[in-house]
C-alpha cells in the first residue's frame, strides 16, 4: 500500500514539532539551571558581603571596647597614681609641719613659754625613757641610737615639749639620780644625737643639765667633770661655754652649776692661757731664728 504524501508530510511537521518542543524543554531546564546556579552565586556572594559587613562592625565594636577598655586601665592607673603622689605629697608636708612645729617647739624654749621639768607630763616622759633603758639593760644589749631617738621623739611629739626638755627627759630616764661623767661618756651618742638634731644652741643644752641638779643636787659636784666630757665629745664649743657661764642668767639652777663647774671653767682658762704663752714663745724664737 502506498503511503499518502501528504500524511507524511503532516507527521514529518508532528515530529519536528516535538523535537522542538523537545529542545525548549531541554534549554529551559538548562537555562533555569543556569539561572539557579547564577541566583546562588549572586546570593552568596550578597550573603558573604553581609557576613564581611558583620564581621567588620563586630570587630570595629571589639577594636572600641578594648580601646575603652585600655582607656579606664589607663584613668584608673593614672589615678592610682595621683593618689600615691598625692599621699608622699602629704608626707612630705606631714614631715616639713613636724619640722616647722619642732623649731617652734625650741623658740618656746627660748621665750621660757615651754613646760617645766616639774610638771607631770615630763615625770612621767621621764619614767617612760626609764623603762626603755631599763627593758634594753635587760635584754643585755644597749637599744641603737636611731631606735632610741625615735622613741625619745615620740614621746616629746606625744606631750609637746621642747628639745631642752626632751634633753633633760633623756638625762632623767638614762641616768636617774646618778649622773656621773663615766656614765655619760657611755652614753655619749644618745646625747649628741639629742642636741643635733635639731641643732641646739649651747645655752638650752646647758639649761637641761642645770636643771637636772636642781632635780638631783648630790652629784652636782660631779659637773665639771660631766662638762669635760661634753667638750672632749665636741658637743659644747669652748667659747660659747666659757660666754654662757660669765654672762649671769637667772633661769632655775644657773646660779647653782655657775659656781659647781667653777674647777672645769678655770682649767679652761688655764689651758688657754698656756696656749696662747706657748704660741708667744714659738713667735719669739722664731724670731730669733731670723
């Protein structure tokens, strides 16, 4: 049977019509596949700048938090500081003040507007210098000068008294009513520490021995002796002792040490005397010579 052109032409256009059909189908999955995998890419690559954008404010917020943390350490330690400097500032003028109200402590002194060693207060600053000699005397070793000094000072900060009394203090509690030039010798860096720091003027530092034997006048005749021991120590100059004892005072016990030290006051007349006749002498022969 022979096949109608025309069917064949009808089902060869059928064909082709599903080829193409075909081949759209084909391309559109193809395209949206495409499309898919272009979308994808787009989205991560916005995904990713947003992450990036997140990433960066995280760390920019991190970056201004340690900033703010580093900036408090560094107000709080600054502040620290301060305070420390602030603190040794206050010592410094805690120590200056002390200063200041120790020399007007020795003007009171000088004006006679001090305590007396008859009051209380310094019986019993006496008793309390007493004691630490004692406590050290039985431990069977001396306490140092620095130690005791401090000690010394804070009793006198305690009960505001002058560097006279505070010398007269030391001679009550070192050597009660038994004051010999052996016993001072002994002592000696005690009483330089006392009369140098602050430097007191020879008239106080004879004023507090003279009215220790007001106190204790049995060993009064021992005071020419003490006296040397205090000039062979360089604690009293020559000629400002020899010019405190012929001036004529009337504070309490001059009068009295005035005429004990007599012996020690002569001696060191005599020995003047004997330096100036032997410079003379040397004077004379060398003038001979020449």
């Amino acid at each position: 049977m022979r096949e109608d052109p025309a069917q064949n032409e009808k089902k060869a256009k059928k064909n082709e019509k599903e080829r193409e059909g075909q081949n759209d189908k084909k391309n559109d999955k193809k395209n949206d596949k495409k499309n898919d995998k272009k979308n994808d890419k787009k989205n991560d690559k916005e995904n990713d700048k947003e992450n990036d954008k997140s990433i960066l404010q995280n760390d920019k917020s991190i970056l201004q938090n340690d900033k703010k943390d580093k900036k408090e350490k560094k107000k709080k330690k600054d502040k620290k500081k301060k305070d420390q400097d602030e603190e040794s500032g206050e010592d410094d003028d805690s120590d200056k003040d002390g200063d200041a109200e120790d020399s007007r402590r020795g003007s009171k002194a000088a004006e006679g507007a001090d305590l007396t060693f008859t009051d209380d207060v310094i019986k019993e600053s006496v008793a309390r210098v007493r004691k630490l000699t004692q406590e050290a005397e039985g431990e069977g070793k001396p306490m140092g000068t620095e130690k005791f000094f401090d000690e010394v000072r804070m009793i006198q900060i305690q009960n505001s008294f002058s560097h006279t009394l505070r010398l007269y203090v030391v001679l009550g509690g070192c050597f009660g009513d038994d004051l010999l030039p052996k016993t001072l010798k002994a002592t000696m860096p005690y009483v330089k520490k006392m009369v140098s720091t602050p430097p007191m003027v020879t008239e106080h530092i004879l004023h507090a021995f003279e009215v220790y034997y007001v106190e204790n006048p049995q060993h009064r005749k021992q005071y020419p002796m003490c006296l040397k021991e205090l000039y062979d120590s360089d604690v009293l100059p020559e000629a400002e002792l020899q010019e405190h004892y012929s001036s004529s005072l009337g504070t309490e016990g001059f009068a009295e040490a005035k005429a004990a030290a007599k012996p020690f006051l002569e001696w060191l007349a005599q020995e003047d005397s004997e330096s100036e006749s032997g410079s003379d002498e040397a004077s004379d022969v060398d003038g001979g010579d020449v």
